[in-house]
C-alpha cells in the first residue's frame, strides 16, 4: 500500500521549493519542474519525482489518480489542502494536482533532423512548435537563449506531454548551431527570396531553423544558413504566427 504525507504548512520545505520552481533562475539551480495537468502528468511516459494532490482531488479523481501513481512506481505522495495548492500554482484555478519532475540532459541525435528555434520568445508559442514538432516526427529540437522557457508552465501546458517526448537542447552563442552546421544544411525561414518549402522533401538530413515572427531569425544565422525557405501566402498578409507556419512546414516535410 502507498504510503501518505500530510503537509499543512506553508513553511513546510517541499512547499517552498515549490514556490520556488515558478522562476526559471530556480528550476536552473535545482533542475527541476512542475507540471500541473492531469493528463499531461498520465501521458508522460517517465516517472515523477514527488506528487503532490488536494483531498478534494483524491475524492474527485481517485481512478485517475491510481493510474497516475501505478504508472510511476511512486512509493508515496503528499497531501495538501487548497490553500496551500493555491500559494504555489501557476494556474487561476489550481488542478489539485502538481508533479515534479528532473530535468534530464539528452544527447543530440545528429541522424535525424534538428529544428533550431530562435528567439521564439513567446511561451504559448513555443509550446505549440514543441507539439507540432513531435506530431510530425521531427525529434530534435535546438532552442537558443534567446527563447522562451520549455518548462515555464505556458509552454507546458501548450507543449502537452511533447516536452517529455522530444529531445530538447538549449544552445548559447550558436555552439550547437556550428555543429549542427558541419554535418548537415542550414535551412532558414524567410518570407522574402526563399526557396518553396517542398523542395526540403528532396534532402535526407538538414536543420530547419524558425525565427521570431516580427524580427526573424538574427543575422548571425541568416550568415550561416545555406539556403532559405518560405511559405507561399496571401501577398496582403505580412507573415504568418511562428507557430502555425512551424506546424504548416512540418506537416509539407512529413507527408509522403
């Protein structure tokens, strides 16, 4: 039988840390996060490292909530009440629920294609790419400093379970990009003098890299790209959202 703890102060360390972990400076320094999604927690597909539930969830959802503990191997979990649930969340109306979680270091796969994003500084956005990424089949996904934080909650809660999924790698000062560029083709999206999108189709490995939607992409990378790519829009539209074009190229990339 799993075992309970209850927690009812605010000074309690567990509940601090958690505090905590709503800033990126703290999720760096302690390498972890939280998610607070039912079914993002049920479709991660690795185990948390504490979990934390409202009795009113535990009376609510007590099927879910063995799904949840069965599939992580967890020997225990805390309960707290609402009011503690409300001090460290990041949502207006707290789930009850809220998993931690390690960050785990991965190691580029430079086999398959790589999906460079800069200063995609939106989190929603970012969330949507991560998602669509993974729906498409492409796997390695390379964000510089510039960008949003993958484990603030907005990119979470728009990423789902794709975070958990995809192999994410955060590059400073174009290091991964260099690498990257030794051993497959730059191709950089850019709405004026590209090259039509399903040309890519044609090439075995490249990276594809998005910019941000106002700016585009720096002129560091637009020196190291190798070619340039579009979408053939409405000439009254300036650009389109990062993250519906995101989606409209992998979709073009993946279909057969």
């Amino acid at each position: 039988m799993l075992n309970t703890k209850i927690i009812k102060s605010k000074d309690n360390e567990k509940i601090k840390l958690l505090k905590k972990l709503k800033l990126k400076k703290y999720r760096e320094k302690y390498n972890k996060f939280f998610v607070e999604n039912l079914n993002i927690i049920k479709d991660a597909g690795i185990n948390f490292s504490s979990l934390f539930v409202t009795q009113e969830f535990i009376e609510n959802y007590p099927k879910e909530l063995e799904v949840v503990l069965d599939k992580s191997g967890a020997g225990e979990y805390y309960i707290i009440n609402n009011r503690l649930n409300k001090s460290f969340s990041e949502l207006d109306n707290p789930s009850g629920i809220c998993a931690v979680y390690e960050r785990v270091k991965q190691k580029i796969n430079f086999d398959s294609h790589v999906v460079y994003l800069n200063n995609i500084n939106d989190p929603g956005n970012l969330g949507t790419i991560l998602r669509s990424a993974f729906a498409f089949n492409f796997k390695n996904i390379v964000l510089d400093e510039t960008c949003a934080d993958i484990y603030n909650a907005k990119t979470i809660n728009a990423a789902k379970d794709s975070i958990f999924k995809l192999n994410v790698f955060h590059d400073k000062n174009l290091k991964i990009l260099k690498e990257t560029k030794s051993r497959m083709e730059i191709y950089t999206t850019r709405l004026k003098g590209g090259e039509d999108i399903v040309k890519l189709k044609k090439e075995k490995l490249f990276c594809v890299v998005l910019g941000n939607e106002v700016k585009g992409v720096s002129k560091e990378i637009e020196e190291m790209s190798d070619k340039f790519i579009k979408i053939d829009i409405n000439e009254e539209i300036d650009s389109l959202n990062v993250a519906t074009a995101a989606s409209i190229i992998f979709y073009e990339i993946n279909k057969k």
